[in-house]
C-alpha cells in the first residue's frame, strides 16, 4: 500500500511558511497526539513516526492493549477465522518510536492543545490526529441501550461482544429465529450486515438448518443488495428473510428482557437478536467540539484536517468526508495522506496529492467471496469517487474463490501496515 500524499505548496511564499514551521514549535520536537489505536490511528502514528526518523514526537493513545479488528470478525461468526487471529498488539507501533499510552482520552483543550487522560494527566500537542471509531445514538432503537448489550449484542465495536453473539447463536434451540435489526445510514462497514446475516446461515445451515433468519431494515436497500440475496438464495434457500421499511422497518422496538421485537406493533418473539443501531463519531471527538448536528466530525477533503480547528485531524469511522465509507481500508487510506500532511507540517518535508481509496470484501458462503471498491480524490466540497466496480452476479465458482483469496491476503497485509 503507498503512502498517499498531497502536493506540495507551489508559491516561494507558502513554501517559506512550511519550511519555517519548526522553527516556530521551537528547538524541541514537535508533538504529535493521536487519539484511538484501530485501523486510522494506529497507522497514522506508525508512519508519522517512521518516515519522519524521530524527528517528530508521536504519542498513540489507545485504551486497550490488543486491538481486535471489527474486519473479518463475521467470519469468525461464520466458522472461517480464529478470534485470536483478529487481534493485534502494539509492539511493532511502539518499536517504530511511537510512545504508546494505554488510557482513556476524556477531553481536550483545543485553546491550551492538551488531551486528558482518564488517570488525571495531560498530554501537550502541535498537531492532534482523533480516530476514535463509532458511538452509537441514544434512543436509536427504542428499548435498547449499551446496558442491554448482554441480552442483544450489537457486536458492532472489536472485543468479546461478538463472542458473545456467536455463543447465544450456538446455543438456539432447533428452529428457532434469529433477529437482526440493521442500522440506518451512515453506519461503519456498509456491507458488514449483510455479512454477518451470510456467515450466521453459514453456521446455522450446518448446525441448525430449520433456524431462521429474520433481517428488520430501516433502509430500503443496502450494499451489495442483489449480490447478497442471489448468495442466500442459492446457499441458504428460505431461511432468510427481510422486513424493509415499506413493511415496518423503520418503526422498530425491541424488549430485551423477554427477547422480542415489535416491527410496525406486531411482537415477534425471537432467541438472539442482534441490534445493530444508528451510529455517530466516537465521543471523544463530540467532548472536543469536533462534531457537526449530525453527531459526525466534518473534514477538508484534502487532507482530513476538521473544520472545527486547524491543528486537529480527523479520519476513520468518525469522519464525515464525503463519498468514502466507513471501512478499515478507507481509514488506513486516509490515515497515510494525514501522516504525510502532518509530517510535512512539521518537519517542511514535501506533501503530495491526497488520493484515496477503499475496497470492502465479503464471504458470502465457502470460497464465495464478493468485492465492492472505489477510488477516490478530494472535491470542492467533500471526498469523490473518481471510479469504482463491485463484483457481479452469476459470477464463476473459480472467480468468486480468487475473491474470497484475494481478501485473506488484504487483511494480512493491513494489519502489518497498521500494527508493524
């Protein structure tokens, strides 16, 4: 994967401006804060500090200290990947010179350009770099909250959350119904869902067969739709089925506690459900005032920097850019065309053209491997495709394996561009 980068400034008088930077932080290093540790932070400060040779100061703030990747989790629900293989430590981002600190980032004083930790320190900054992923909306599906994520897992953040999912699907009594009520748009991982529903009748097609799948969509339609849907037919012929909004939805209630769902005032009784509910940026980034009504931190398309303040980036899940989605790869993507913008801030180093791009695989079934992707460059505006392909239906047996192949080869080498 090349590192992305922006043109550098061609007038004597800007170029004087950015050479003149580090004279300005002074004769000490200048100081780099990163906030979250997943597919945009970590490999922003990675490559931050390995292509500047030490000359910056990168600080990694980062709450835990193995991260497990939201990416192929699904398929660890499907049976095809180990949960140890999801998770990935911070040995090879701290060996590039990265000082790695796991706490909680609580705040931050944009007027001082310090970030407080959840133990009551502070950490100075010329440049702040937020990736902190998703939160999800208060209210969003009405009887849920994060206090009944036991009962009904969203399973939609890395950790235990979806071993618990697979463990409550595991454990379903013969034929019965599991639910997933999928989110609106925006929401990380557009295809994910859909995933998801294919690798749990994947499971259950050999496990339970006479289970059932039961999808309650607020969209009326969603990625990779006719790819997903000619798979479960041909794979897992009448065991799913879905509620769009022209049917109820939209209008959605769950009750946890006795593990039913109202779609529309009709009660359905269920025995796993997954909510999976409205999305917004990861709180950090709205205690910064950093986020627009929408609850997302907009960006300048050319380099990721928020428009709510000049010396702080945003990138990942929690941007709102334009036409890239949510995806590790696109947060890995933007995560370069930031470090190179940053280093070149800070260091006078030359900045190149930002340019983008992102490509999502899913697993429908075994070897059955479907691909949707884009590239991309910044606009007047916001990010733009510039031009994309998906995989098509009736596509070969030998295709579709190369697919699900070539997939394996991207998430082995995205966490080694991430992680070291």
């Amino acid at each position: 994967m090349k590192l992305q980068r922006r043109t550098f400034l061609a007038s004597v008088s800007a170029a004087s401006a950015i050479m003149a930077a580090p004279a300005v932080m002074g004769q000490a290093r200048p100081r780099v804060v990163v906030i979250g540790g997943g597919s945009g932070g970590g490999t922003v400060a990675r490559y931050i500090a390995k292509d500047s040779d030490g000359a910056v100061d990168v600080t990694l703030i980062e709450p835990t200290k193995r991260y497990y990747t939201c990416y192929f989790s699904n398929l660890y629900l499907g049976g095809f990947w180990d949960y140890d293989a999801l998770g990935h430590g911070y040995e090879g981002i701290a060996a590039a010179g990265v000082n790695v600190v796991h706490d909680w980032a609580i705040g931050v004083d944009r007027d001082a350009k310090t970030v407080t930790l959840a133990s009551g320190s502070s950490i100075p900054y010329d440049r702040l770099v937020v990736a902190p992923g998703i939160d999800f909306v208060a209210d969003a599906v009405p009887g849920w909250d994060v206090t009944k994520q036991s009962l009904m897992p969203h399973a939609y953040k890395s950790g235990t959350q979806v071993q618990l999912l697979k463990n409550q699907i595991e454990n379903m009594r013969e034929g019965g119904t599991f639910c997933m009520v999928a989110p609106p748009n925006p929401y990380r991982c557009p295809p994910g869902p859909g995933e998801r529903v294919s690798m749990i009748a994947h499971m259950l097609s050999q496990s339970n067969p006479t289970a059932k799948i039961l999808i309650v969509d607020p969209k009326e339609n969603f990625s990779k739709q006719a790819l997903f849907e000619e798979g479960w037919s041909k794979h897992y012929a009448g065991m799913v089925s879905r509620i769009g909004p022209d049917f109820g939805g939209a209008n959605v209630e769950v009750r946890p506690d006795s593990m039913e769902v109202v779609i529309d005032g009709n009660v359905e009784k269920v025995d796993v459900c997954n909510v999976i509910p409205a999305q917004k940026a990861g709180k950090i980034a709205e205690l910064a005032g950093l986020t627009n009504d929408a609850g997302w931190a907009p960006v300048t398309p050319s380099d990721m920097r928020s428009t709510m303040d000049e010396n702080i980036f945003v990138l990942g899940d929690a941007a709102q850019q334009g036409a890239m989605p949510k995806s590790g790869f696109s947060a890995n993507s933007q995560a370069k065309v930031v470090a190179n913008v940053v280093r070149g801030e800070l260091t006078g180093s030359r900045i190149f053209p930002a340019r983008y791009s992102n490509t999502c695989w899913s697993l429908i079934a075994t070897n059955d491997g479907v691909k949707v992707g884009a590239s991309y460059e910044p606009g007047a505006e916001q990010i733009e495709s510039v031009s994309s392909f998906i995989s098509a239906t009736g596509e070969t047996a030998e295709l579709r394996q190369q697919t699900y192949e070539e997939s394996i080869g991207w998430y082995n080498g995205i966490v080694a561009d991430i992680f070291g």
